[in-house]
C-alpha cells in the first residue's frame, strides 16, 4: 500500500504539471508565469489571454481530466466485472445509445421538418438527446440484467443493443443530408473545448456520482477476482454488487458521452497502462491510479490536438487512438505479457 500511495503522489505532479502544459498550449502560446498571474489573481498583461484562459482553456482542462479519469475508471469497473481484458466504458452500449438519440435530433431534422430543425437551435438539445438515448438503453440493460445470473449473457446483449442502435444511426445516416451528417460526423469525433462553466458543473455531478459509486464496489470487485463462487462465500451478493457497478459507469460514460461525444481508446487502454507501470489488483489502489491515469493520458492528447503555434484542432478521437495505442503496444511488447 506504501508503493501505491508513491504512486499516486507521482501522478498527482505529472497531473498538474500535464495539465499547466495544457493551458499554456494552443493557437496562442501563453507563459506560464502569465497563466500562474491569471490562476492566481486573475489578471495579466494582456487582456485577451484574460479570456483565453478563464472563459476557454480552464473550462477544456477540466473537461480533460474529468473525461479521462471516468472513462479509464469505468473501463476498469467493466473489465473486472465482465473479467474481459477487451471489455471497456462503451461495452453496456451506453455511447451507441447516445448516438441513437444525438442521430434522431440531428440527422432527424432533414428528414421529419423544419419544426425540428428550429428546435435543434437550443445548445441543450444535443445534451438532452444524448442523455435519454443512454438513459433508455441502460434501462433495458438493468431489467434484462435482473433476470440473468451469468455476466456474460448481459455483456452480449450489451453489444447486441449497441448493434441495433448503430443499425438505426446508419439508415439515418443514409437517408441524411450532407449538412446534417456532416454535424452528425463532428459530434462523434468528440470535443472537449465546448463545454460552459453550467454545463461542466453538471458533469461533474454526474462523474462525482460515479467515483463514490466505483469506490463502494471496490471490496466487490476485489472479490470477484478470485471467482464468482468465492465471491458468495466471502458473503458478496453479485446482483447488488453488479448493480452498483454498472451505475457507476453509466454516470460516469453516459455523462462524459452526452458533453463531450463518443471518445475511444482511453478507457480501454488506461487501465491496462496502470497495472503495466504498478501491477496491483486491489481496485481501493488501482481506481484512484487509473483516474489519474487517464485524466493525464486525455491533458496530454489535448495539448497535441492543439497543434501548437496552429490554428487548426485535430479531432481528440483520432488523437487518443494514434498517439496512445502504439505507446500501450510498446509497454505490453516489453513486459511480453498481459497483466490482468
């Protein structure tokens, strides 16, 4: 426990230094002196970085941490309940079902009317869209889930859901106009610098919800690593404990779906990238480890999508996928096995 609380000091300074890295990067490079002026007192020489960084780049940087430490901790939570090492955030379907409902509202709009593509005006409508397609898929997962004993039974139908859903989001897509795919396609690359101070209040709520969850079903979790039948032995009830667990992972994916879009490799990759660098299996170590983790992994990818110097943002989906993967590939080569 004394080497994962070193562990977790180190990632508490690589976060905050990730995360003025992220503030001082961008189409317009900022000192840091001047940014600590700004944290601090709110003021600098200039007034326009006044701007940059309280009202855009604050606002994305805890968008970042909170989107990376709640995917890699509900990848983590689905990995050990599914015991799949392939199993991630989006497994239970809850992004394919946000999909669905951000598709009917967009892709909607140029097929039943303009009354619709009035409505679509309001900036919570995409937000209020997403959040019923995943609150609606995550209750069907719950009642099927109340009927079935065997884990694995709710991760296919989990993934038979999310086939379904993404069959309904490519008729759409087919019979869409341009303009309205096009808006479709670029929610579905993800951002993280469109949310308002409101908005980032909500899901913090929601990811807050999430981690105290995680954390009261970490004695479960550890139990369930050495098996079902002891798990009932130790006097675990699954249902409950499985229960919690896919709670915790629809606050936290659902919400970080719903503000920030559909954000791949991170919570697949980040929990597997902690037991690499720190090989424990006790979720009360690891939960806070793959938190820090991830919120580092996602300050990082957006301080590259920045293209420094630039005026051009690459898509924070592309960057996750091409600058994290081959970094989990050269971990796993050189530890030449899997820890799981």
């Amino acid at each position: 426990m004394k080497k994962t609380s070193t562990y977790i000091v180190f990632g508490i300074l690589l976060l905050v230094a990730s995360a003025l890295l992220n503030l001082s990067l961008g189409s317009v490079k900022i000192p840091l002196k001047e940014i600590l002026n700004i944290i601090g007192f709110g003021e600098s020489s200039k007034e326009a970085w006044n701007y940059i960084i309280l009202d855009y780049r604050i606002p994305k940087m805890f968008t970042a941490i909170l989107v990376g430490s709640g995917l890699g901790v509900s990848g983590l939570l689905m990995q050990t309940l599914f015991k799949n090492p392939l199993a991630g955030p989006y497994v239970l379907g809850l992004s394919s079902g946000a999909s669905l409902g951000v598709a009917l509202v967009i892709m909607g709009a140029g097929l039943f009317g303009v009354f619709l593509g009035a409505f679509i005006l309001s900036p919570w409508t995409i937000v209020i869209a997403a959040s019923l397609g995943s609150m609606l898929l995550l209750m069907a997962i719950l009642i099927a889930s109340a009927r079935l004993t065997d884990t694995m039974a709710i991760l296919i139908i989990g993934l038979m859901f999310a086939s379904l859903t993404g069959a309904v989001v490519s008729v759409l897509s087919y019979m869409s106009p341009a303009a309205q795919l096009q808006q479709y396609v670029f929610w579905s690359l993800g951002s993280l610098g469109d949310l308002t101070y409101k908005e980032l209040a909500v899901l913090s709520l929601f990811w807050g919800l999430g981690m105290l969850l995680s954390v009261a079903g970490a004695k479960g979790l550890n139990a369930l690593l050495l098996g079902d039948w002891y798990a009932r032995s130790l006097g675990l009830k699954l249902k409950q404990n499985r229960f919690i667990v896919m709670i915790a992972t629809a606050c936290m994916a659902g919400s970080i779906t719903t503000f920030a879009g559909p954000i791949a490799f991170v919570g697949l990759a980040v929990p597997h990238l902690v037991r690499q660098i720190t090989p424990s299996n006790n979720h009360f170590g690891l939960i806070p480890l793959v938190a820090l983790g991830g919120a580092i992994v996602m300050l990082l990818c957006d301080s590259i999508a920045q293209l420094p110097g630039s005026d051009y943002t690459l898509p924070i989906n592309a960057v996750t996928s091409i600058f994290g993967a081959p970094v989990v590939i050269w971990l796993l080569v050189r530890r030449k096995r899997l820890i799981f």
